[in-house]
C-alpha cells in the first residue's frame, strides 16, 4: 500500500512539471476579436458603475426623504458627481499603422537628415 502511494506521487510530480506545448500565435482576426471583448467588457463595467451609482442616488434620496418624515435628524448630503451614463455600445477598430499615417511621407525619406554644408551657407543672416 504504501509503496503504491509512494509511485502514484511520485508519479503526479513528474506530471506536474511537465512541459505543455506553446499556445499558437493570435492571427490578426483573433487580435481583432480579443480588442472587441476588451472593450465590450470595459463597457459592461461602465454600465455597471452607472447602475450603481443610480441605485445609491434612490437609496439616498429614500433614505433623506423616510429620515424627515420620522422626524429624525439628518446631517446635509455630502454633493457626489452625478452618474454619468455610458451609452449604447460602440467600437470602432483601431486602424493598422500604415492606414493611419503615422509615419514619415516619402518625400522626407529621400535624401539624409544632415547635409556636410555648414548653417551660414544654408541660412545667411540678412545684413544691417
């Protein structure tokens, strides 16, 4: 019994340090899909903070409203930003850095950045 313990652990450790394969790198769809449940996710939690903040607005004003009517003495509510609702869902993918111009024109590619001619040759000062 005790030898069969001992092989099934020993077992299980070896199993436990086994290597598992690589994951497959994302294609460009999968990028694009795992982008759109990001911002899906942050939305939801957007919507979800403006459920709540609404919830604690009617609790409060319960609360204020039910104090007065029982003569209780309330101390003045402390001013809250109102909640700000996130809308409907939108998500526009964001374009691939070429699409979005974020590079140098061709024209500027052409020649070197510097030039050997000195500045006083290139930008002569006016004289006086």
């Amino acid at each position: 019994m005790k030898r069969s313990l001992l092989c099934l652990s020993l077992l299980l450790a070896f199993a436990a340090h086994a290597k598992l394969p690589a994951p497959p790198p994302l294609t460009e769809e999968a990028k694009a899909k795992a982008a759109e449940t990001a911002a899906r996710t942050a939305w939801a939690s957007k919507v979800d903070a403006y459920k709540l903040c609404a919830a604690m607005d009617k609790a409060a004003s319960n609360y204020f409203k039910t104090a007065a009517s029982t003569g209780k003495t309330v101390s003045p509510a402390v001013p809250a930003p109102p909640c700000a609702d996130p809308g409907p869902f939108a998500y526009s993918p964001p374009k691939p850095i070429e699409a979005a111009g974020a590079h140098s024109p061709a024209e500027t590619s052409k020649g070197p950045p510097n030039t050997n001619i000195p500045a006083a040759v290139t930008l002569p000062t006016p004289k006086k």
